[in-house]
C-alpha cells in the first residue's frame, strides 16, 4: 500500500498497516511532520469543533454517538501510542481548558460542558475564580477542563511515529513529492521525480498541503495559517504562575488563542498569523503583546522562537474520509483539532482490507 503524506494521519497509518503485515511505502514530499503535524502547538485535545448536541441533531443517535466516542477517544489513542513504542515527546496528560473570553461566551461553555457530562465524559465547568487560579490571569469568566486532553512536543512525535513504523516495517521516503497518481499496473502508478511505485491501494493524507494530486481535492479544504511564538525559558516563579497544573488552553471566541508550558519552562503561544510562513517573533508582535497583557510579569521575557504554518479547514469544521475511487482513500481537514488526525488514521488503517503484502 501507498501513503501520501508524512504527517500524523500518513505516519500513525504506516505505523498500524506495517504492525498488520502489510507491505507500505510512505512518500512525503517534505521531512517527516513538515506540516501542522511538526509545528502545531503540541495539544491533544478531545472532542469535535461543533458541540455533542449539534452532531447528534446532524447524524442521530446512531453515527452521531460513533462520531462522539471516536473523537473523545483520540488522546486515548495518542498517549497509548506514546506508552506502547517508547516516543519521547514531552508527553503530559493533564487535561484541556477551553476558556471563556467574554460574559456572553459563559453561557456556551457551560452548555457543551454539560453535553460531555451527559456523555460521561470527565469534564468539569471552571467558574471565573477557579480558571483565574489555573491560569494566573483574570481575562477569562469561565472554563471548561476536560481532563482528557494535555500536551506533547509534536515534532517528537511525529519523529517517533516514523520510527515506529519503520521498526514495524513501512518503508518512508522524504523528499519524495508525488507528481501524478493514475490508474495503472497493479491498481495505482504514483509517479515521482525519480521514478513511479506500483500499488493496489493508496491513503491521501496531505492535509493543509493538499497540491492537485487527486483532482478537486484542494478545493475541498481552505488551507490557512497559524502562528506560534515562544520565550525563553521562564523563571520558576513566572512559569508557576502561569498554568500551575500543566493544563493546555484554547480560547473561545472568533479569533481563537491557545498556549501551553513546555517541558523547558517555555511559553508557547499561537493564534491566527500572516497568510505566511514565518520565522521570527516579531512577525507576530500582537501575539507578544497579548500575552503580557494576560501575564505582565512576561514583560522582562524573551522571545526566541516563532513558527508557523498551514492548516485544512473543512466546510463543517469536521475531518473527511473520502474513498472516491477504488482503492483510494483520503484523510484529511481535521480543521485544527490535531488529536482526530491520530484516530481517524488508525481508524483508516483499520478500514482496509488488505491483509496481503503483496506489492507496496
């Protein structure tokens, strides 16, 4: 089998096929996690983006509760993941907030943390008080904390993926930009700048760098940026105050801000950035200047790193599974919520019937 992209959707996938038997060739055009997969802002989040409720009413009790248990379950999938091939990526469980930013946004983060408690899900709602305390900062007047989430260093762990996969047998390529996929020898002819594979079956996973590969498919996502700033590492007293339980945070809202500690003591935050790459923090000042004004103590800090990069935002903010010819499937437009990416590959993976190892 045939793997197109070397993120977390290609690499989880490699990984699962290889473990089955299966003969798999991944090709990634760039390095392993060169997308959103190696420069997201390291949150492994549960949950889809429309609430539990507004899936049901789309898709009913039967797909609607699947579709629920499948992406609550996605940290489960991740951490296990971790635990059971020995990646190290900075791996902390200790749970997600999803902040209020504004009194008229308390009312909908109460509503969907009582849809997960309905759901059995370990959620909890934060009044203005308790979030103040978790964060260090008075901006926020209210909170979910869904204790299924948390936080890894997420170029380690694609690096770790690909590790495991290749130990269980797939076989990886980076710098490998597949140029034209067509009908032909054993099902599928992908062809590359250095020469073509063979294949019976193939999984698209390209995500926010969908080229022309499959025809229409970049027009089915909206490739977008986000951008991610971090400080030097922060004195013990600063970095205490500021998320004291290790939580990871995202903020409701139109223009959504998350951040995280890292390992190292770290601030790391991201938001919306230039319709660009970039490189260095002061291509993102008004991220810089927001985070002083939820902890002035960070004035004094310094900045030094920033990154950034494409994201596949899909029309129902839900990720896509296509299987639009046979033996093509493509996963992809997980619209910013990194933990489905994880789940929906396995889940993938496991969806192919393809217990032979014959060819790639």
């Amino acid at each position: 089998m045939l793997v197109i992209g070397g993120g977390y959707t290609g690499l989880s996938a490699a990984l699962h096929l290889a473990m089955r038997g299966v003969a798999v060739v991944l090709l990634e055009a760039e390095e392993m996690g060169f997308g959103a997969s190696g420069r997201n802002g390291g949150q492994v989040n549960p949950g889809l983006k429309p609430d539990p409720d507004q899936i049901l009413k789309w898709y009913g009790g039967g797909l609607g509760a699947r579709m629920l248990s499948f992406a609550g379950s996605a940290p489960d999938v991740v951490f296990d993941l971790i635990e059971r091939h020995g990646i190290s990526c900075e791996a902390n469980r200790s749970g997600m907030l999803r902040a209020a930013t504004h009194p008229r946004h308390v009312a909908a983060v109460r509503a969907t943390t009582e849809q997960y408690q309905r759901l059995g899900a370990p959620v909890e709602f934060l009044s203005r008080e308790a979030i103040a305390t978790a964060t260090g900062t008075g901006r926020y007047h209210g909170a979910m904390l869904d204790r299924r989430g948390g936080a890894i260093n997420p170029l380690s762990y694609a690096r770790g993926l690909a590790r495991a996969a290749i130990g269980a047998g797939a076989r990886l390529h980076s710098r490998t930009r597949v140029l034209e996929l067509k009908p032909g020898g054993a099902g599928w002819l992908a062809r590359c700048a250095a020469g073509s594979i063979s294949c019976a079956q193939v999984l698209i996973a390209t995500n926010g760098y969908t080229d022309d590969v499959w025809p229409g498919l970049r027009r089915s996502i909206v490739p977008v940026y986000s951008s991610i700033a971090a400080t030097a590492p922060l004195p013990e007293a600063i970095a205490r105050a500021i998320l004291p339980r290790g939580q990871v945070l995202w903020e409701s809202g139109t223009v959504t801000v998350y951040y995280r500690l890292d390992a190292a003591r770290r601030l790391l935050i991201g938001g919306r950035g230039p319709m660009r790459e970039i490189g260095t923090p002061a291509e993102v000042g008004y991220i810089l200047r927001y985070a002083r004004r939820l902890w002035p103590a960070l004035a004094s800090a310094s900045w030094t790193h920033a990154w950034g990069g494409q994201l596949a935002i899909t029309p129902d903010h839900l990720p896509h599974l296509h299987s639009p010819a046979p033996g093509v499937w493509i996963c992809l437009g997980y619209s910013g919520r990194a933990g489905r990416a994880r789940e929906r590959a396995r889940r993938a993976a496991r969806a192919q019937d393809c217990g032979s190892s014959r060819g790639a």
